[in-house]
C-alpha cells in the first residue's frame, strides 16, 4: 500500500467523521482536516500553490467562519445531544456501508479508459496561466469575490422602520 | 491526442467518487443547515480533488492548479454569504432546523 493509497483513505475517514458526528464543531473540525490532507494530496500530485491555499483558505479562514458561526448559534442540553445522536443513527448509519460497498464495487471495475485530450500548449508556470492565458477567471473571481462582500453588507444591515 | 488513463486513476477515481456520495449523504440526510453547507464542502473537495488528478494524468498541472484556485475562491465566497444566511436565520427563528424555512416571509 503506497503512501498515496494511505492519504486518500484518511481523507474518506476525516470526511466521513465530519458528516457522522453529532457535535457540529467536531464537523467542523472533521472538514479542516479533510481540507489539511486534501493539501498533502495535491502537494504530493505536483501542485503546491493550490496546496498552500486549499490549506491556508479551506482548513483555515473557513474554519474560522464555521466556528464563529457555531458559537453564534445557541448551545442546547446536553439531553439534546443525547436524543439527537439517536435521531441521526438512524439516517446515517447505511453510509459507512455504502462507502465501503461502493469501494469494493469499485475497485473490481477495471475497465480501460481512452480520453482524447488537447495538444499540451506551452503553459509552463501556474502564473503564467493565471496572469496570461486565464485572464478572464480572475475577472471572474473579483466579480464574485465582490458579490460576496455585497452580500455579508447586506445580510448584516441594521433593520430601519422604511425596510417594513 | 488519445491517451489510455493508467490503472492508478481508478485509485483516485474510486476515492472521488466516495466523497462524493458522502458529501451529497451529509447534505441529503440532515435537517440542520449548518451540516448541508458542511455537506456542500466535502462536495467541492471532490470537485478539487478530481480536478487535480485530471491535470496531473494530462501533464496540465499549471491549468488545474488555476482552475482550483478559481474553485477555491467561489467556495470561500459561498460559505462566507451562506453562513451570514444562516446566522440570520438562526436570529429570526432560534433555530437551524431546514423545515422551518417555510415560515420565510414574501
């Protein structure tokens, strides 16, 4: 078993602890690794700058944002907990199941695969790509990065009495 | 140009697709919406994931790496407005049961 095999079955295993557990900021800690380990894998496929930000952004700032959102919300009795982890054993307890299944489905399928794929151009860096050739992604991402400012002013305006 | 995939992008095509199940089971069987949105994440780790594997079998790794920050920053800017959705609906009804949206008003 290569390392690689090892990474992307932790990644499975910190994925699934994220959807089953019933505390959510053991979900939210589930999702952090998951993006941590996400980043070992791409460093490990060739692509450390999308690496250093799937860590730094996914398994930081968004963490951050789901923490803060959780300690925003209200915390219940623990007796909550208690009947909720009953609640949710009963709509999530096939998963683990189905995944393993689905893995060993899977894995007898072996099926050759032919894909047709453009001519490689000369890309070279990743900022070339960025800087020069995808030019109208970062368009893109300034526009949404926008509507999103846009967005949290808005959710988070002070209510008047002329809104009603 | 034709390429025939190597035996090793089964590996990660077996592990794409099992995140893949699992993010749209944590979105499909919960009621809260802090657990969708977790839901939507492990979703769009796959998404990264596969595109990644892709430019690393086509030796277009510069293209996928851009591509994944491009994915990177739409995800950041969803969860930032869907979390300040959520929180205002958690003001509005003390709760983040998925069900009681269907008292929003308009």
């Amino acid at each position: 078993m290569t390392i690689m095999t090892i990474l992307l079955v932790l990644l499975v295993l910190a994925a699934l602890w994220a959807s089953l557990t019933t505390l959510l900021l053991r979900a939210a800690i589930g999702l952090a690794l998951t993006s941590a380990i996400l980043a070992v894998v791409m460093y490990a496929l060739g692509a450390p700058i999308a690496a250093v930000l799937e860590l730094s952004v996914c398994a930081g700032l968004i963490s951050v944002v789901f923490v803060s959102v959780i300690s925003l919300t209200h915390r219940r009795p623990f007796q909550y907990y208690i009947d909720l982890r009953k609640n949710r054993l009963s709509r999530f307890w096939p998963l683990p199941i189905v995944l393993i299944a689905l893995g060993i489905v899977l894995s007898f399928i072996h099926a050759p695969i032919q894909v047709a794929l453009p001519v490689p151009g000369a890309e070279g860096d990743v900022r070339v790509v960025m800087w020069n050739l995808r030019q109208l992604d970062l368009f893109g991402q300034i526009l949404i990065l926008l509507a999103g400012v846009i967005g949290v002013l808005v959710l988070f305006k002070k209510e008047t009495k002329d809104d009603n | 140009m034709t390429i025939d995939l190597p035996q090793s992008f089964w590996l990660y095509f077996i592990f794409f697709v099992l995140l893949l199940v699992d993010g749209a089971w944590c979105m499909l069987a919960t009621y809260n919406l802090l657990r969708m949105l977790i839901g939507i994440e492990i979703l769009m780790k796959s998404v990264t994931f596969i595109l990644i594997v892709a430019g690393y079998l086509a030796h277009r790794m510069a293209l996928a790496q851009a591509m994944v920050i491009t994915v990177i920053v739409i995800e950041v800017v969803v969860v930032v407005v869907a979390a300040g959705v959520i929180l205002g609906f958690f003001r509005a009804h003390n709760s983040l049961n998925v069900r009681h949206t269907r008292n929003l008003k308009g």
